[in-house]
C-alpha cells in the first residue's frame, strides 16, 4: 500500500503526532489526555487527516477503536518521520547542553511512589530543562522502547525482546503484605506453605511484579489455591486492606501504608525477594546531553532518593 507523497505533504506534523498517539492508545480519549488536547480536537485532526489520505485510518468495532491497514502503513512511516525529528533535537541539544533540553522518561506503574522524587532531585540541579513522564503498564514501557519514543525508562525487568542497555540503580524488594489481623500477622518466620488456604491478590499477566512472584513461588514450589487479579497495586492495597486476602507487592509501593501500620508484611521464609530497579534504554540509542546525565544522576543517587522519599520501608 502506498501513499501519494504529495497529498501527505499537505498533513501537519500535529496530525501526525495526534495520529501516532491515537493508534497507540487505539483509543482518542487517552490520546486526548496524553497531549492535553480535548477529545474532540482529536477527532477533527484525524478526520482531516483522513480526508488527506483520502482513506479511513481507524474504524469503529463495538466499543473498540481499531486501526485499519492503512493506518498500520501509515503508521509505520509516521513513527520513522518522528523520530527522525526526535533525533535531530537531541543531536541540537547535544549542541546546547543539559541547560535547554529536555527529557521524556517512562516508568512501569510500580516506580510511580518514587519516580516524581527521582525527577524532582534531579530538576533542582537543572532548572531549565523540560520533562514529560509517562507512567504505564509495563507492557506500554516496553513499546515505548522499541517504538523509540521515550529517552529512557525506569522499570524493574530489561525487556528480552530487543536489546537494551539496563543498569541497576536502587535495590527493589518484593513481599507479601497482609491486614494486621491476619492470624500470621506478627509471628516468627514461617515457610510458604502454611499461606496454602489464602486467597492471593495478583497483578495481571505480563506485570514485572506477577513474573517476580511466579518465579518465587516456583522456587518454594508453591500453587495458591485461590488467586484474583487486579490491575494496580494501590486495588491490591485496598484490597488486602479489607481483609480480601494477601498481596505480593513491591514493598516501596507499599512503604506509607505499612508505616502507619494500615499493612503488615508476612515473615516468610526466603523473602522478601530482591531485585533491582534498572535504567533503560534500547541499544545504539544517542542519549541526549540532559538523558545521559539523569542516567548517571539515577546511578549515583537513585537508591538514596527512594530512600529519603518519605516512604520508608
């Protein structure tokens, strides 16, 4: 499928960029959202650029918003113009320094506690720069990655599907939280097993917190007998808290909730697991002046801001 060159040169790169994020969302409500737009100036922008391409790039099916295959072609060619443009600022930037750039960070829903902290610290040695972070699941961080549309992400697993550069900068512990009246709520350390009968409140497929679980009940050789997914940490929190069953966690998601004793975790035999908290970005990507320096800035002082973020563990 090809497209007449000279009918695209009449669409705006506004359209371009609303179309690109519209099609990542598969939803112009979120996209609206996203570049702080109403919802219906997105939908005059896109219906323009249809008639520019003189083809439907998305179609309604129920209450889905689904991307056609022209859309999937131009979609394709948006994203290289794109980041053509996003290289050609960094490379200017490069040219200017950290004093007027900017910095585009994405961070999987768990880093949400501490991440605001980490670009706060950071903003105080450079005033000037302009920075945008995106909070998502971790499958959305991930393609921002590979989509190359953020500089760097902080999560707690490198993607596999793509090579990246991942460096660790804070240790990230996971455990089991309770309400305080849980009857193993306060007792001395005790083996996996004895949970058998709980119910488990569980990320969903895919989260980097479900894989840390999996993998460490697989090593205690332990199934649950009753699991019920969520898909945020803080309906696990209020979950657990009204006494619906136990929620393995990040504990810095849940540090306040735990220092004012709302939470309770579990002295269970092997935990918490320890991981750690990485910065991410793909491989052979040219950081920009203000993304190599909050890199290096993670690196050095990343583990001391999560613990000075007044969430103590």
């Amino acid at each position: 499928m090809h497209f007449n060159v000279w009918m695209l040169e009449r669409a705006s790169l506004n359209q371009l960029r609303i179309f690109e994020c519209a099609a990542r969302h598969q939803h112009f409500g979120r996209a609206a959202a996203e570049l702080y737009l109403t919802q219906p100036a997105v939908s005059i922008q896109l219906s323009l650029l249809e008639k520019t391409v003189g083809m439907k790039l998305f179609e309604q099916t129920g209450r889905r918003m689904q991307i056609t295959p022209a859309g999937v072609e131009l979609l394709t060619h948006t994203r290289a113009v794109l980041t053509q443009l996003r290289d050609a600022d960094d490379a200017l930037n490069l040219l200017k320094g950290i004093g007027g750039g900017r910095l585009h960070l994405a961070a999987t829903t768990t880093a949400e506690y501490f991440a605001p902290h980490l670009l706060a610290g950071f903003r105080k040695l450079h005033a000037n720069i302009r920075i945008r972070l995106e909070i998502d699941n971790r499958e959305a961080v991930v393609r921002a990655l590979a989509d190359n549309t953020v500089d760097l992400a902080v999560m707690g697993r490198a993607p596999s599907e793509f090579d990246t550069v991942a460096v660790p900068f804070a240790e990230h512990p996971l455990s089991i939280i309770a309400a305080p009246d849980h009857p193993m709520a306060g007792r001395k350390r005790f083996a996996l097993a004895r949970l058998q009968q709980d119910t488990f409140l569980i990320r969903e497929p895919g989260s980097g917190t479900r894989a840390a679980m999996e993998q460490a009940f697989k090593a205690a050789k332990f199934i649950p007998t009753e699991t019920i997914e969520f898909g945020s940490n803080e309906t696990i929190k209020q979950a657990v808290a009204a006494g619906m069953g136990l929620g393995f966690v990040s504990l810095h998601t849940a540090a306040l909730d735990l220092a004012v004793k709302r939470l309770v975790v579990l002295r269970i035999d092997g935990m918490p697991v320890m991981r750690h908290w990485f910065v991410v970005h793909r491989a052979g990507k040219r950081l920009s002046a203000v993304a190599a320096a909050f890199k290096d800035y993670l690196v050095a002082q990343g583990a001391a801001l999560i613990a000075a973020s007044g969430r103590p563990l």
